[in-house]
C-alpha cells in the first residue's frame, strides 16, 4: 500500500529550471543550477533568499570540491570553476563578470548526439556520471563513467541509455543506484570505486513509466534507504524498493533533492519552475553528506582533455 503523502511547504521561487541540487557539506550551503539562465545557486539553511553566480557557461550537472571549488558538468566537457570568496563578491558576480571553468576533460568527443546529463561524487571521492543523447531519434547510446584526478576518466561497464539519470550510492559505497530517466527503471549493481568496476545490475523500483525531463531525482540517507522523485513526489523505498514514504510539492515536477542542514536533518526540494520547499525530516531521519571530489592542487599534472585511461569491463547480468 502507498503511504498517504506529505506536502512540503512552498519556501521562495528561484529561477526557471533547476538542475543537480546537493549539499555541499565544506560551505554548509545546498547548490543547484539553472541550467537556462547559466546560474549557479546557494542557499543557506537559514536564508530567506538564495545567492547567485553566473557562469560563463551554461552547466546542467556539478558536485563540491574538497578545495571549496565546484566541479561542473557543461555540454561534453567536465570543467571546474573557483567561487567567489566572499558574499558580497557573489552578489557582484551575479551581475558582473561570469565565472570561467578550467577544462579537465572532454567525454565522447567523436559522437556530437551525446553530453553530459547526471552525475555525484561516489564515497571515495570519484565524479560518477552518465550521457545522455540529445538527438531527435533517441537512441539509447548514453554511457556511465568515473572520472579522479588519478587515473582520469574511466567508462563504466553498464548498459547504456538515452539519458543516464539518478546516480546515487550505498553509505558503504559498494553499491550504485542508477537509472534510464526515459524508461523510470531504478537500477541497482556492485560498485568498486577503486578499480571502477561493476557488476550484477539488477531492477530495484520501477517508477510506472519515465520520469521526464527533470525526472531520475535519487538520493541515499544514513539508514541505506533510498529517494526517488516520480513527478511532483519524492518516495522513500526500503531494501526490496517498495514505497514507505511520500513527499509531494504540488503539481510541478521535482527538478532535485537534497538532505542538508547542521543535521542533515532537512530536505531541500525545488520544482522544475523553480519554486523551492523545504521539510524537515522524519524523527531518527538523516540525510548523508556528499564525500567532496578529491581535486588535485593547482600545480598538478591533470589527464588530458578527452583521455579516456582504460575501460574496464565485467560481467554485468
């Protein structure tokens, strides 16, 4: 049976199209971005109004740095921009000169249909992300990878889609979720972070059909259960994948979640036309922090732009 569901509360409206909210634990802030205008937000647990920076060019997907910089997803390239380091540099930012992103690496860069749709960094530190094909005819040619600062960018041995979406993680990290946001399906496989291995990919919940355009939301809270957006609801399932809990915002389509806050205790939810809620957890509820990408320092030799390393294949049933 399906619980009845909670309503979040509308906090302030923000944008037009959210994308890739997380809690960036370093800055205590939740970011997301507005893929269409090219800004970068940030709001604190807190605040009443959300800061933001704009940015050269426009992203769609980005994770927190352990240095304080932002590693961004942008078209088929992976870049990563500095921020601003105070609040009232942010403030001129938005209006002002937009940031510029440092190219780390360009994905699939003979295959002009795909670009880079979703991504998270796993618990050792890795970007974990996928492709999605953006051509008219659809075709599931979208692929997953791992991309560190030591051995650069990595190909996943998982099945590919049309538009890789929902990435998230076990708290041990052995596990990884993943989904075809075109198909609804939530996958589940054995994730080595180190060797960027998986294996035995397996149906973990179906969603009833796909999840649209801003659809493939997951998340992983500290007792392993795992979120996931369907329309406007943000479910909570448990070990089988069956629904335990329900949040919705209304009738607009959930663009992202995060857990945030001192305690991890609060959800940050924001609709696809930009309207923002936000819903303190459950009693015992808590969300995980986000393990910061480990980016090298500025003097490091980064893996050229465009290098894939190795690609490692298993047996994927």
């Amino acid at each position: 049976m399906i619980p009845s569901p909670t309503y979040a509360p509308l906090l302030m409206r923000c944008g037009q199209s959210a994308a890739a909210l997380r809690w960036d634990g370093r800055a205590g802030v939740w970011r997301w971005l507005d893929p269409l205008a090219g800004l970068l937000y940030s709001l604190a647990p807190d605040a009443t109004q959300a800061q933001a920076l704009r940015l050269q060019e426009h992203a769609a997907v980005m994770a927190p740095c352990a240095s304080g910089r932002v590693l961004l997803g942008q078209g088929k390239r992976l870049g990563m921009v500095e921020l601003p380091a105070s609040a009232a540099s942010a403030t001129a930012t938005a209006t002002g000169r937009p940031l510029q992103a440092q190219v780390l690496a360009t994905i699939d860069p003979a295959e002009p249909r795909t670009v880079i749709s979703d991504g998270c960094n796993d618990r050792a530190g890795n970007f974990v992300f996928g492709s999605a094909n953006i051509a008219a005819d659809r075709r599931p040619i979208g692929s997953f990878y791992q991309f560190s600062q030591r051995y650069g960018l990595r190909r996943l041995a998982l099945p590919t889609v049309a538009t890789a979406a929902g990435i998230a993680f076990s708290a041990d990290g052995t596990l990884m979720y993943f989904a075809d946001a075109t198909l609804g399906a939530i996958m589940r496989c054995r994730y080595d972070a180190e060797r960027a291995r998986v294996g035995d990919a397996q149906l973990f919940a179906q969603a009833g059909g796909a999840f649209g355009a801003h659809g493939g939301v997951l998340l992983v809270d500290s007792q392993d259960q795992v979120w996931s957006a369907h329309g406007p609801a943000l479910c909570r399932h448990d070990a089988s994948g069956a629904v335990r809990q329900m949040m919705v915002i209304g009738d607009q389509v959930l663009a992202g979640a995060a857990a945030g806050g001192l305690q991890l205790d609060q959800l940050l939810l924001i609709g696809a036309d930009g309207g923002i809620f936000r819903v303190s957890l459950q009693s015992g509820q808590h969300g995980l922090t986000d393990c910061p990408f480990e980016d090298a320092p500025a003097d490091a030799v980064m893996p050229a732009a465009g290098a894939v390393r190795r690609e490692v294949r298993c047996e994927v049933r």
